[in-house]
C-alpha cells in the first residue's frame, strides 16, 4: 500500500511541478493525474497494489469532503451574497459533464463495438 501511495503522490507531485513550472492554467493533481491514465493505459492498467489501495481511498472518500464543508460553513456569508453566479455555474457544470460524458460513453461503444466485429 505505501508503493502504492507514494506512486500517486508522485505523479500529483510531477503534475504540480509542471504546472508551475510551465505556468499552466490547469490545477497540478489534474496533469498528474492524466499522466498517471497515459501510464496505466500504456502498461494496460494497474496493479493490484495500485488498484487494491485505489479502491481503499474511494471507500472512505468522504472524508475529503469534510474540510469542504467547513469551509463552506466559514464562508457562508459570501455564499448567500453571490448564490446566483454561484447556481448558475453548478447547473451549467452539471449539464457540460453529463454531456461530455454521455459523448464520450457513445465513442466508447461504438469503438467497444466496432472491435467486437472485427474480432469475429
């Protein structure tokens, strides 16, 4: 498991660098985290070290949010003056990733399906 994390930390910490190294507009654990899935397609996925220490931190992911929510609670004067724009962004977040990933879901079939054909 400690393999496992340090990899991730790793690529977070190479994401990070790059980032503000070539002052890149995308946060550091977003490229890390697209290298790590270049790495992981390449090697045809992870171990099942990777794999077995990735599925232990989505188990208890909510433990992430709690720092969120505390600071949504300090700041929740802020959050009442500027609920609109604030609305207004999460519906409009909310209806680009589900288009983007019913999108990317069709690619995905038809590709699944297409090499479903030729295999037979």
């Amino acid at each position: 498991m400690l393999a496992a994390l340090t990899l991730l930390l790793v690529f977070q910490l190479v994401g990070e660098v790059l980032v503000r190294g070539l002052d890149l507009p995308i946060p550091g654990p977003v490229v890390g985290m697209a290298m790590l899935l270049a790495v992981l397609v390449i090697r045809n996925g992870p171990s099942e070290d990777l794999r077995g220490t990735a599925n232990g931190l989505l188990q208890h992911l909510s433990l992430l949010f709690v720092p969120a929510g505390t600071g949504v609670m300090l700041h929740f004067g802020r959050l009442a003056d500027e609920w609109l724009p604030l609305l207004a962004a999460l519906a409009v977040s909310t209806l680009l990733s589900i288009a983007v990933s019913a999108l990317l879901l069709g690619a995905l079939s038809r590709r699944a399906g297409a090499r479903s054909e030729d295999a037979s």
